[in-house]
C-alpha cells in the first residue's frame, strides 16, 4: 500500500504513456486529497467504482491486469475533493445513477477536459451539472463540436446549471461560433457570473449580440480569438458596473473593445471599479470605444498598452479618470507615458510611435 497522508493536490497532465501508479497490484490512500486535475493521459484509468462495478458485474474472480488498475475509487477519493478534471468516461462513470449524487456536492470547481474528437451531441453536459450543487467555477476545455454554449431557447438539460455558478472558462473551443448571452433566459446566468475567461476559440467573433448584462462581473479576460472583432456593445458595457480587471490579449482582429450599435441609445459609461486594464498584442485595434458617449473611470490608475500600433484614441466622447496617471507599453516598472490625460495621452503615444516607425 502507497500512502501520502498529507497530500492535497495532484495535477497529472499530458503524459501520454502513463498508464498506472505502480507496476503491480496496489492501493493507493491520499486521505487528504482535496484538488485533482488529471487530464490528457489516455492510457491512465483514473477511476473505478465498487458501486458500478457491482452493478455491471465488471468485476469477476480474474485477476486485474496491474497496467489497467485505477488510481483511485471513486467512493474513497471522490466524496472530499473540492476541485476535479474530468474526461468523458469518468463523466460517465460519476453519471451512473447508481453512483450517490452527493458524492460532488463539496466540489466548488469543476473541469471538463474532452479528449475525444467527436461530440455527436453538439452541446455541453449541462444536465451533469445537477450533480454539483455547490459548483462555482465551470472550466471546459477543448469540447469538440459546439458551436454554442448557451442555445436561443432554455432547454430541459439547462435546468442542471447551478445557481451557485459565479465563473465560467471556455479554452479551446476550437469550433465555437456563440456563447449565446444575449438570450433572454440566459440573463438570470449572466447576471450572477463574476469571471468570464474565454481563450484560444478562434471563430469566436465577440461576447454576444446586442444588450447583455454582466452587473456583477468582476474579471474579463480574453486572450486568442482570432476572430474576435469587438467584445460587446455599449449598451453592455453600461452593465459592469463591479469590472476590476478588462484584459484582452492577442486577438488579432479587434478593432475596439466597445461598440456602438444602431440601438445604442447609451450615452454614459461608468467603470466605478476597474482598476486594471490591459491590451496586449492587438494589432487592429483603434479605439476602446466607437461613438461619443461619456466614459468614467473612477479607480484606473493606469492601463497597460504593448503591441498596439494602431490605437490612435482611447475614445472620441469625454472621459474622466481623476486618479488616471499614465500609460504603461512594457511590464517593466520605470516604462510610464502621460500626457495631460487620458485621452491625449493615448493620442500622443501614437504620435510618438508614428513617429519613431518613420
């Protein structure tokens, strides 16, 4: 018997010829484990299941093949963790209904990593998540198949989404299209969520259609959306009203972050709590917003800008950012542009890098 009495965490990702613990017949105790992220090892099994395997009949008086023994059992490791990756096999596994609900309820964070290229369904498992009740944090990562997270009308299966759910990260969803937030059912979701990360969907084009409302989200970050060519709408953006942190990275086809669209009818935008804002590697970009609506930014201090040639202007309308001190192009500390304010401090940057370019 192997024994790690203190052991909390285990990340196993990407080792492709890992196929088990030990070489012969085992157990394996981690009484504290409370965080396994085990993703990407195709010749691993990671789980095995008293339960289920009574029920199937799985387990007989041959002896088990000691490459192809489990690392844990889902009765003993299971029911404790807090955090937990997940294939498409040990999904299934945990969705057998012989298997207790509440085996998930103390887990807060919950990752989907798909290994297989084909998803026949086209949607996300939502009805698995009637399983975590206490769910938090859903990351899913490389679901082949989808093109849209949220569908126009609520579904049966939606009914699984927690209410607890404050975070959603969505990573290479290498044939999304739409996350759908601007249904109308999708708002009471919308509205509770406090983190949205979206990177590496290249045929994302932008956040949603139209008016969406994000009135308690704290953290945006985009990164590698090929595609991507804004994030919302003005009439969106009214809607952060709790934004801490706007950092968008490398997304080549951005041209602003905030859009004006025909029924915009918006005309002030108040950031009372970004503090951080960060535009790296956007090589289109020209604004952060379209239009001339009045923007306020009660708590920026700074914004880091690099890679951004293009940015002519941080906006055409008024703006005021009373603690606003300069313009950062690096990470290095001494690296600060300021000139008058913030609007004319995005303007002579540009200058000044016209000109050096000349």
């Amino acid at each position: 018997m192997f024994e790690f009495p203190f052991l909390s965490l285990l990340i196993l990702y990407n080792l492709t010829n890992l196929s088990c613990f030990y070489p012969e017949k085992h157990h394996l105790e981690c009484p504290k484990l409370e965080i396994m992220h085990v993703a990407y090892c195709p010749k691993l099994k990671l789980f095995t299941s008293k339960i289920h395997d009574s029920h199937k009949e799985a387990i007989t008086e041959a002896p088990i093949k000691c490459l192809q023994q489990p690392l844990f059992i889902v009765e003993k490791v299971v029911p404790k963790l807090k955090e937990l990756t997940l294939n498409e096999k040990n999904m299934m596994l945990m969705s057998d209904a012989h298997v207790p609900q509440h085996y998930l309820s103390k887990l807060n964070l919950l990752q989907l990593c798909f290994e297989e290229d084909k998803n026949e369904k086209g949607t996300l498992p939502f009805d698995f998540l009637h399983r975590v009740p206490n769910l938090e944090h859903f990351r899913v990562q490389r679901c082949f198949g989808i093109k849209e997270i949220f569908s126009s009308e609520k579904l049966q299966v939606h009914d699984g989404i927690p209410a607890t759910l404050k975070a959603l990260t969505l990573f290479e969803l290498n044939e999304l299209e739409s996350i759908g937030f601007e249904h109308p059912w999708v708002k009471s979701f919308s509205e509770k969520l406090q983190t949205l990360r979206v990177i590496s969907c290249p045929w994302l084009e932008k956040l949603g259609r139209g008016a969406m409302s994000f009135i308690n989200l704290k953290v945006l970050y985009v990164m590698d959306c090929a595609r991507m060519g804004y994030l919302f709408t003005l009439s969106t953006a009214k809607s952060l009203v709790q934004l801490e942190t706007l950092i968008v990275r490398r997304c080549e086809s951005i041209k602003e972050i905030a859009m004006k669209e025909d029924e915009d009818d918006c005309d002030e935008i108040i950031f009372e709590r970004l503090r951080t804002l960060t535009l790296n590697s956007l090589p289109r970009l020209q604004s952060f917003l379209s239009g001339n609506a009045t923007m306020q930014f009660s708590c920026l201090k700074n914004a880091y800008v690099i890679n951004c040639p293009n940015m002519k202007t941080f906006s055409e309308g008024v703006l005021t950012a009373p603690r606003f001190f300069g313009i950062k192009t690096s990470y290095e500390d001494s690296d600060l542009f300021f000139h008058d304010d913030l609007n004319t401090s995005f303007q002579r940057l540009f200058q000044r890098q016209v000109e050096k370019s000349a």
